[in-house]
C-alpha cells in the first residue's frame, strides 16, 4: 500500500499517525543514509548506531519538516549532523588530515603506474580505501561519499550541503585527486 | 611545484559521472588535452577502487530496526504530565475535576426536573396554552385594519392562567373580602338561616 506513495505523501501519513508510513520511509533511505554515515565514520557499528538515530530524530521532529527541501536532504542533512556531533564526542576529527599543509605530493608518484586492484586482494583493497577515505577533510569526505556511495546527482548533493552545483564538482575533483594521491601513498608503504 | 590543471578540469567529473550534457564538445577536447585525458584514466581507475568499499559498505549494511514509536493518547499525556508536575499541580488538577463533577451533576438534575415539569410549569403551559386560548394565532385573521389604514396585531387573549391569576384574588384581597364578608349585612343575613326560617315562619 503505502509503497507507491511518494515520500511527501508518506511524510504526511506519518504526520496523521501512520507509523507504516514512516517505516516505508525508513525502507527507502536506510541503506543510503547507512552508506553515508559508514563512510563519514569508518565503523560498521557506529554508522548502524547513527543512522538508527537519525531516523529516530527524523520521527521525532517530522512535526517540525516543513517540506521545502526534499525528504532525502533532510535526511541527509540530519545524518551529517549526527555524524559530526559523534565525531566530535569521539574527537575523531583530530585523525583529519589538513589539505593545506598536506605536502604536495610529488607529480611523479602519481605518475607512478601504480594499479591499486592489481596489487591488494579486495578487502585489503578496501580498507586502504577506506583509510583514504576517513583521511580527507569533511567537505570533501562527504561529497565523495553521497557521489560514490549512494549515486546522489551534482543537484542533489548540493541541495543537500546547501551549496551550488559548481562548489559540489570543483570538491568532488579535489577529493577525487586527494583520494588518489593518498592511496598512492598507502600502496607504495604497503 | 605547481600541479597542472586544465580550465577544463572541474568539467571531468561531470564526464566521468555521466552528467555532462554537450559530451562530444569534451570528448573532442580530451583527444587534444594531455592533462584532462591522463587526469581521466586515473579518476576511472580510482573509481574502481572505491567500488571495492563500495561493497564492502552494501555487504556490511543491516536494515536497522526502529522501534515502534507510537503517539500516545492525549489522555496518557495529561495523566503522565499530572503524575510528573508538583503536589500544587495536583491539587489544583483535583479541585478543577470536583468542581466539573458537581457542576455536571447539578446540570443533570436541574434538567432532570425539568424533564418531569416540575421546575418550569411555566414554560410548558405557555407553548400550550396560546394553542388552547387562541387557536388562530398562527392565522391573519386577527390582523384588524385601524382608521390610518394600517394594520395592526391585535394583542394576543389573555392565556386562561393569566385570567384565571388576575380574577383569583391574592392573599391581601381574601383578607379583605373576609372581613368584608363579616361586616357586610347582606351577607350576615343570609348566613343567619334561623333568622330566615323565623321570617318564613312568620309569613
């Protein structure tokens, strides 16, 4: 029944008491506000924690949705938070690498044919590259994370971080290039 | 030393994510940019890394369980935030219901009396007696026409309860007739029926 409705037509069956309609809402976007929060906090358990949260305070302040951006930003934009404010208790900050005094790598290592799938079995792979991801500073995290997690467009992703669609693609390229020289880094130190 | 970058730069993710709209124009571009050509084959093999933890994150993922958050009534929130306020609170909660509870009680009987035509025998021989005492009321047959050529109502015949009070004398009159009564001589007269059948007699 309630999985052809749209989520502003379930929004608004919630709202009128209808906890089948937000259960439907949590069916559509837990796994993508789980990708996200498992990509800005490196840890299964966490990221499981935080997006139950984040649904739990979705539910709780849904009085207060006003419906002028979408469902999916305003989920989003709950689970940030909420990442950041565990973040924060857990001063995971402090592992953020600053990319301005981040010595630039050399362009020859980067120019190195270094192929990373052809050197590291899958899940040693992908645990670099989550190292790599954890290591990026958070504007660049997330961008990286809702375009290659959860296939968020250039629109939505600015919708959501309230920035404009240029910002969105200009980070995205710099994250694309911090993540490459990083990984790099970890192969070679492999 | 300062890396080299392309004005068409920022344009390749959106290449690389398949958002870009004119991508002949960029795909040409490409076969002349060294920079943008090299900057692509790293971004894609790069992508392929990040699918490695892209499912590694698909294969961790648990569907989570929300417990079931049910509104409560409003009547579970009143006496929740009763049993949680201070005594004063409480009191005053307790003095508002009795007053309620005694002002509904004394509605009900009042209403109840009513009911029975106890407490307003008034009103209930007003909506039957015009009926009784006037039967055209509803009619224009009551309507006269004055000498100004207007019409005017004729004023509605006394009920039979109002006559029927006007004629019957009040306490103060009784008295007054009483002693009336007592003085009057006729009236001494015919009370006296000896004194009659001593006339009769006599006749």
């Amino acid at each position: 029944m309630t999985a052809n409705l749209t989520d502003e037509q379930l929004i608004r069956k919630s709202l009128d008491g209808d906890n089948e309609a937000f259960g439907e809402i949590v069916k559509r976007w837990e796994r993508k506000i789980f990708a996200l929060c498992y990509g800005m906090l490196g840890c299964k358990e966490e990221a499981l924690d935080v997006t139950q949260e984040t649904f739990m305070l979705a539910y709780r302040s849904l009085q207060s949705f006003r419906g002028e951006a979408k469902i999916s930003s305003w989920l989003h934009r709950i689970a940030l938070n909420q990442c950041l404010t565990k973040m924060r208790s857990k001063k995971n900050s402090a592992e953020e690498i600053n990319i301005e005094s981040e010595p630039s790598l050399s362009t020859a290592a980067s120019k190195k044919a270094v192929s990373p799938p052809e050197l590291v079995e899958t899940k040693e792979r992908a645990e670099l590259v989550r190292k790599a991801v954890r290591s990026l500073p958070l504007e660049l995290r997330q961008v990286v994370i809702m375009k290659e997690f959860e296939d968020m467009t250039f629109q939505q992703i600015a919708e959501t971080l309230n920035l404009p669609v240029s910002t969105v693609k200009s980070r995205l390229y710099l994250a694309l290039k911090q993540l490459k020289m990083k990984l790099e880094e970890k192969i070679s130190a492999v | 030393m300062k890396e080299q970058k392309c004005v068409f730069s920022d344009n390749l993710v959106s290449y690389i994510y398949d958002e870009m709209e004119n991508k002949d124009a960029f795909e040409a571009h490409l076969t002349e940019c060294q920079i943008c050509s090299e900057e692509l084959e790293m971004f894609k093999t790069l992508r392929v890394s990040l699918s490695a933890l892209r499912e590694q994150v698909d294969s961790e993922f648990e569907p989570i369980s929300i417990p079931v958050i049910e509104k409560p009534a409003f009547w579970k929130k009143l006496l929740e935030a009763i049993t949680l306020s201070n005594p004063l609170v409480k009191i005053a909660f307790a003095s508002a219901l009795i007053i309620i509870f005694s002002l509904t009680f004394y509605l009900l009987t009042l209403q109840r009396t009513s009911d029975l035509g106890l407490a307003s025998n008034v009103k209930v021989d007003e909506k039957i007696e015009p009926q009784r005492s006037f039967p055209f009321a509803e009619s224009k047959e009551h309507e006269v026409f004055t000498k100004e050529n207007k019409t005017a109502e004729v004023k509605p015949i006394k009920t039979e309860r109002q006559t029927r009070k006007k004629l019957k004398p009040s306490a103060r009159q009784r008295q007054q007739l009483n002693l009336d009564f007592a003085e009057s001589e006729e009236v001494e007269e015919g009370i006296r029926l000896v004194d009659l059948f001593e006339k009769v007699g006599e006749v």
